[in-house]
C-alpha cells in the first residue's frame, strides 16, 4: 500500500488502519442500532425462509404466491410470539420483585451450614456476594428488551417480504450487471448455501430444544414454560455458555416455585436435551467445518453484546459464523477463517 507519493506503508501500518477502520465501523453500528438490530433480524428470517422459497418456485409455485404462503406463516408465527410471549414477559415482570425476595429468603438459609463449616458470615456480606436475585433481576432486564424486540416484529416481517422479493430478481439482475455473471453468481451461491445449511440446521435444532425444554417443564409445572422454551431456543445459537445462561433463571424460579428436589430434575432436564440436542444431533447434521473456536465465542458474545445489547448476544455467533463463512471463500482470508474455527 502506497499514497499519491510513492511512500510505502509498512504490515503494521496497514493493520493499524484496518483496525481503526473497524472501530469506526463499530461505533456506528451502536449509534444506529435501533435500524440495525431489526434489520439483522429481518435478513436471519429471509435466509432461513429462501429453502422453502426455492422449494416451492421449484415445484411450479408462483413467486408471488410462495412468497405470500410464507409471509402469512411469519405473520401467523409472530402474532402467537407476541400475543403469548409477551404477556408472559409482562407477568414476570410484575411478579420479578416476589422472586427476588424469596430467593434472598433461600440464600439466607445458607448461613448456619456456612457457620457449622466455620465460615461465619453475615447476612449482608452474603447477598452482598451471592444474590441470586440480582440473577433474576439481570433475566428480567433481558425479557424486556426481548419484549421490546416483539414490538418490531411487524418491521422485521415487512423488511423480509421485500428482501424475499428481491432474491427473486437477484439472479437476473447480476447476469445483466457483471460481465462475468457466471463466475461471480458460483461463489455467491457457495457462500449463500453454506449460511442457509448453518442457519436451518441450527435454527431447527434450537426450535427443538425450545420444544422439549418447555414440555418438560410444563410437566414439572414450572412457571412461564413457554417463556423459558424460548430462551432457551434463543441461547442454543450460543455454543458452550447459551445453554447454561437459558438454565439459570428457570432453575432459580423452581426453586422458589417448587423446591430444591424439582429444581433438580429442571436443572437435568435442561442437561439431557442439551446433550442430546448440542451433541448428538447437531453435529450429525451440521458436519465439521462450522464451529467457532471457545475464545472467539466469548469474544463476540462480549463484542456483539456490548454493541447490540441482548440482542447481540443472540445475534454474536450466527453474525460471526457467516463473517467466517464469507472469509473461507477468499484463498487471502482463509486462514483467518481456519483461527477462527474450532
């Protein structure tokens, strides 16, 4: 790299400029994320609706009318998520303050058993250290920024009809606008069939795991099944920590709820579907290839949750699963897929 002078720029300088450029770029994305976050969403949905898109255009099914059979399923799908997710949220919202209480009440407990092992501590140095209302608290802040997503669910679903629209007519509009159509459409397809496999596949197996978490707790009789079916769903697109993040606020609620013996079974409830799930079935289906090493895992779940909040936490690993997909395609960046991997 070179200015107008002929001047040099050393490795360093470059990586120093692409760094800086980055942290523009990110700073800006914070700025706007109230337009970014549904947008994001909006493309995930369209992704993962292009297999049954194609599929039904393939099977002689008019565009626009594939197209209005999967809008009118997204509408149905996100009436019954803010219809009965919301009000959910809202209860345990108005009932947060109770759970706090009776979780102190639980950790309080904890004292003559830490003084029969000659550890005398207080009652405020206790809390002070180990509230697991606060938890309850950090899960309630959560669910009203998710419940705050649902309201933009409406946006999200009228962005996806226009990009699925759009993919429609991409592929005629890129044999008209590059003069090597063919070559470029070949890699675009290579990138877009990998993000669809990992985005279906992963997006299913969350599904079922939202599934069997909330009818085994509807079995145990635990507060708000659906609620933390869906949390759970949400944290399965996090590798290694989703799972255990989704299965702290419902074993705290059975254990104010219902006991220590049923928050037991919550909690191995919670440990067989994610084996299962996690394990058994998602790597069958996924194939090696598509996973993120643990560092760069916590590393977005750090970088995309302070930008996005929530949202990014959700948003971290499939955002930067497709930058490491889209980086594979490149021989000059391949390698910094390989580091990324695991």
């Amino acid at each position: 790299m070179s200015d107008s002078n002929g001047t040099v720029f050393s490795p360093g300088f470059k990586w120093l400029l692409g760094l800086a450029a980055l942290m523009i770029i990110m700073g800006g994305l914070k700025i706007a994320e109230a337009i970014v976050v549904p947008m994001l969403l909006a493309m995930f949905i369209a992704i993962i609706s292009a297999p049954p898109l194609a599929w039904m255009t393939s099977h002689r099914v008019p565009s626009w009318l594939a197209i209005l059979i999967l809008v009118f399923v997204l509408m149905i799908f996100s009436w019954v998520l803010v219809l009965f997710v919301g009000s959910a949220i809202d209860t345990f919202t108005l009932r947060l303050p109770t759970y706090q209480a009776r979780l102190q009440d639980e950790a309080v407990k904890l004292l003559p058993f830490l003084e029969r092992l000659g550890l005398p501590v207080t009652r405020d140095q206790l809390l002070n250290h180990f509230n697991p209302g606060s938890v309850m608290r950090l899960a309630g802040n959560a669910l009203t920024n998710l419940g705050g997503l649902l309201t933009d669910l409406m946006l999200i679903v009228f962005v996806v009809i226009f990009l699925l629209l759009e993919a429609t007519l991409l592929s005629d509009k890129l044999h008209k606008a590059l003069p090597n159509a063919e070559h470029s459409m070949e890699q675009a397809g290579d990138f877009v069939r990998k993000v669809n496999k990992y985005l279906v596949i992963k997006t299913t197996v969350s599904l079922a795991t939202g599934f069997l978490i909330t009818i085994w707790l509807w079995i145990l009789g635990v507060d708000f099944a659906p609620l933390w079916g869906l949390v759970a769903a949400l944290m399965n697109f996090i590798p290694n920590v989703g799972s255990i993040i989704a299965a702290i606020p419902a074993v705290l609620l059975s254990i104010v709820q219902l006991g220590l013996p049923d928050a037991a079974l919550v909690a191995a409830g919670y440990i067989a579907v994610n084996v299962l799930m996690g394990n058994v079935l998602e790597p069958r289906y996924m194939g090696t290839g598509l996973g993120l090493s643990p560092l760069v895992v916590f590393l977005s779940l750090m970088i995309w949750g302070w930008m996005f909040g929530p949202a990014g936490m959700f948003l971290s690993i499939p955002l930067t699963m497709i930058a490491k997909i889209a980086l594979e395609q490149n021989p000059s960046t391949r390698w910094i897929a390989i580091m990324l991997g695991n």
